[in-house]
C-alpha cells in the first residue's frame, strides 16, 4: 500500500518547518483527505444558526441555501437553554459565496427582519486552501466540505500521532500560524459583530453511527457517547480560560427534520495550539481518547463507525460573524466579557 | 514566575528544526531538569546485570563501583523467569570511568570469570550532554544521572505536551535524531556484544511512592501502579514490532538490600520517534498516561508521589554491550532472533 501526503502536490512548498513523525512513518490504520481540483483556492463554511426559547420549533433555512455546493442542518440546546438550529452550508467558489450572499445570506441577521423573538447569527470561515485540512476515517459517504472535494485521497500519512492535523495544514510547511489580535465585539444597532483575530482554528468534528449494529451501536452510546458528551459540555462550559472561544455539540438531521445518527463537535479556538494541547493531554479528551481507542481496537477493522473532521486556521479577513437579538453568550459573543 | 528553557544557555545554538510549543506557552504544573556543569561534555549510565535461576540470591557488584559518581541497585524477574540484579553507575567524567572500566567494570563480563551458574551482562550509555535530558516532577531527592547534577532547574517551559522529550534534548535543536543502520550480535567464545545502531534511544523512568501515605498510596498502588505494570510488560513480551528492543521493570533496592517503595522502567528503543508513537498513541500508555492524569488531578498539589525519568538518544560509538552466560532473550540479544 503506497501512502501519499495529505498536503496535496500542488500546495506543497519548501518547507522552513519539519513534520512531526519520520518520513518513513507509517500510520497504524488508515485515513483520506478530500482532494480538491487545483483551481479551487478558496472554500466557505458557513454556519446560520437561529435560537429560541420553549418547546414551539422554528424551520428557517437561508434564501436560495440550495444553491452552495452542500449543506446540511443539525440542533442543539445550547448553556442557556436555548434551542438552536443550525444550517450549515459549503462552497468551494468564493465569487459564487460572495453573490449568494450579497443577495440572501446577508439578509439571515439583517437589522430590518422582523423581531419574531428568535435570534439569528450568521458565523462565516473563508478559508484559502493551504489553511484547511480534512481526515475521514472511511473512504465512503464524505460530510462537510468534503462532500464539495471530487475525489478523496489514498491513504495518507499525517495522521494518528499528536500534531498531525498541522502537519495536514499546507501552511504549517513553513508558518507557526500563532494567534495574533484579540477579537472584539463591535455593536451596530440590534445587531453585534466581530473584529476577528488572526489564526483562529476551527474545527467541525464528526461522528457517524448509521452503520452499526447491536453490540456496536450499544458500545458507541453506552461506552463512548457520554465521555464525549462530558468533554464537549465541559468545552462549551469551561473551555474559554483553555483557548476554547465556544463549542457546540450537535445532532444532524436528516432531510426530513429528524434527528439522525450522526452528531458533530464545532469548536472556535483562540489558535491551534491550544486546540492541540486540550487534545492531547486535557482529561476531558484524554478520557475520549482512550474510549474511543477502547472501542476501535475492540472492534478492528469491523468498525462501522465513522469519524471525520475539518480543522481550520482562519486569517482575520476570513472571518466573518453577526448576531442579531442573540443572547450574550451565543457564538462569539461569550468572548467579550 | 519564569520559565526556562530546559535546554540550558552553554548548549543552545541556531535552531533549524522548532520545538512542538508557542513561545508563550506555559505548561500546567512545574518540572525540572538536572543543570549540570557546562565542563561536563559527556556522561556515562552503565548497567551490570547477573541473572540467575532459583531463590537462593545473589548478591554482587562491579568491583570499585563506588568511584562512581552515584549507583543504585534494582531487582526484577525477567520473561524467562530468571532473577536479575542490576548495579546501575553513574559518571560526569568520561575519562575517570574509561580508566575505572579498564581497571575494574570490564572484568564484569570477562570470559576468564569463572562460571557459576550466574549470567552477567553489561550495558553500557555515554551520551555527550546534547543527547540527553532528564526530567523531575520535585524539586527534591534526584535519583539516576541527575544525582551527579550539582543543582536543578527552576520550572522549565518543554513539559507537559507530546514531544517534550524531543525538545529537551539540545541536539533537536538541529538534528531529527533519525536511527541509522541496524544492531547486529557479535560472538566472541562465551561473551556475545552487540554492534549497535545509531540513535537508539533509552529512558529510565521512575516512581517513588516512599512519601504516599493512606488514601494516596493505595490510589497509586491499586489504581495507577497495575496499570503501569501492563504497559510494562507490554513492552517487554510485545514490545519488539513497535521498535522496543527490551524493557524491564524493576523495584529499586535501598542499602541494605530491601525493596524500597521506588521504581523504574528501563527501556531501549529503535529510535526516540518510536519512543514516542508508543507513549503517545499505543493503548497501554494511553491508559498508563490516563491512570496517571485521573491520580494527579483528584490529588493536585497535594500528591506526594514523585516521578523522573531520563531519555537518552545514543550514537553507535556511544552504548556497549556484552552478554556473559546470558539466555538469548537478555537485553540486545533478543533482537537478534
């Protein structure tokens, strides 16, 4: 089995810093990367979210969110109680994004929509392509931005080891991409927005049990579910002093609204390296970790689990967040006070 | 509070490769390093081993050793069942133990020793100063190459993450430490020696529980220490395919021969890399490193527990090994097969 780079040819560049394993690593199981075509340079992901209180759902999507290349849609309750939609949608055009959204998408957390006692915002990732990365665990039925790729990798060898979503990053061929800036909350009318920092690191990180079946169905909610539920929770409840400016732990939904089985983390860090240092050696997800490595060594390649993630290192000007008649510890907003 | 490098002033130079950490990073709870003269270039960690069958002890060291600049004793049963007593010396001054070693260690595994029953090995490491770092989690009662340290660090910054090892060691500053070649056995009548490879990499890693008292002691000895001991002989039965040449887990000894509440993990590897990937990712040390994490925080400060360990990266000129009536799976020899 030959194993390629996940960094693909065309974004590879001298490097002024070396990976973190041997070049004769060899990972212990394998994992793909989602292959763009060389004309992409730049990708969208863009999160609108709408929250309310009580029981009564809300259905609202973008205008025309049909027209980006995939989306899809998860709920959540988040620390105050609020019941929260979230539509997700990815473009691998950024003059097509840039359209749509003139058009619609700005109108999601315009100050002119009518006040329906829902809160709307509009968190939006514009990553050029040498600041992204993706890993699925399984070669089949891609999610998130890597649904928008034509096709995925070969086996590749920057993963299973600490330190290898950087090492998938093209940027971190010669770029420490440390933090730089602070953000700030900046008040327009009903509506507050962000002046991003620098290098912002975002991950979307992805379970999907369709698959399994009864011993390992039972495993994956008795045996790993809660300890990543407990990881995320603590994330979204105690994660700022750590670098974690918000995490939101999800269940997806399927085309008719129901819950599916598939759930994601999407967590916003203050860079890298502090996602890097609560992954590694953090209790919370140590104890995920070993749950899971519980699990997936039980079960040996048998495993019909899937995992995947994205992981990103946004530049300031790659970022873009409204919130219109949010609460103040939605999003972003939680980091100002 | 400041943070020190761990790699001191005197060895310090222009760096092409980056350690793993943000310049601002600071790790969780303090460690230190053994700080030892910028005159000393090179130090020596030799092993005197005598194996045996049987319960009727023995009890025997290298002639002189007390010319050393520190030695303690440690007992194990190897996985062939044989007891094995191992003399460990330290030196600061290569020249003094090259004359020592002529006059007095070398007879350990002579040919011309007469044989009783007894097998005899000899283990010997010199790194010079920029291929080892030491690592303590007191400030107090140093053991191993650190004793011969004339003082300790304050609280260094390289700890507490993956790859801290990597970048304690002054020679990461420009080297990947890569292995070269591959160790061969050499017989010699009844002495077998090993030809050794380059960059191979040793730890001893220790725990002393000698202060732990009621509630902290049995939580260590229940529910860390058996956990420790699996990792252990992981190693030493399973340890081969992932690059661990040997490991021996052993009880220190005090003076008068008693098992004192102090052990280590004494293990040879490949290279620091697979060092590394074993301690990082393989499922014994994640639960070694879990066990550990869930004592430490329940405990916090108060934890009385003390542990250190020294990681060595050898070139090929710099280990020596001989094998006197050894059985074949003794040390090196087992790589041989």
């Amino acid at each position: 089995m030959t194993i390629e780079s996940a960094i693909p040819e065309h974004l590879r560049r001298a490097r002024t810093r070396h990976i973190r394993v041997p070049s004769d690593y060899a990972p212990p199981y394998p994992s793909y990367s989602a292959r763009f075509q060389p004309a992409v340079s730049q990708v969208v992901m863009a999160y609108f979210g709408a929250q309310w209180r009580g029981d009564q759902p809300v259905d609202t999507v973008p205008e025309g969110i049909a027209a980006s290349g995939h989306w899809d849609r998860a709920t959540y309750v988040d620390e105050r109680g609020y019941q929260t939609l979230l539509n997700v949608a990815y473009w691998d055009d950024i003059a097509a994004f840039d359209t749509w959204f003139a058009n619609h998408g700005k109108a999601w957390t315009s100050p002119d929509r009518p006040h329906d006692g829902v809160g709307y915002f509009t968190e939006v990732l514009r990553p050029t392509v040498d600041r992204y990365e993706t890993l699925f665990s399984a070669a089949d039925r891609l999610e998130g931005i890597g649904v928008l790729a034509p096709e995925l990798s070969g086996e590749i060898q920057e993963h299973a080891y600490w330190g290898g979503a950087r090492d998938r990053i093209p940027l971190s061929q010669d770029n420490e991409m440390a933090p730089a800036g602070r953000s700030a909350v900046e008040v327009d009318g009903p509506v507050r927005r962000i002046r991003p920092a620098d290098n912002v690191c975002v991950i979307r990180s992805g379970q999907d049990w369709t698959q399994t079946e009864a011993d390992e169905r039972r495993m994956y909610l008795e045996d790993v579910e809660p300890v990543l539920r407990a990881g995320m929770d603590f994330l979204r409840d105690d994660g700022l002093p750590i670098g974690c400016f918000f995490n939101r732990y999800v269940r997806v939904l399927d085309d008719a609204g129901t819950p599916a089985d598939k759930s994601y983390g999407l967590s916003w860090w203050s860079s890298l390296a502090a996602l890097e240092r609560w992954a590694e050696s953090h209790p919370t997800h140590v104890a995920i970790f070993g749950a899971a490595m519980k699990y997936l060594s039980t079960l040996g390649p048998a495993a019909r689990l899937k995992l995947y993630h994205e992981v990103s290192v946004a530049s300031a000007d790659q970022q873009l967040f409204e919130y219109l008649n949010c609460h103040d510890s939605t999003g972003m907003l939680r980091t100002a006070r």
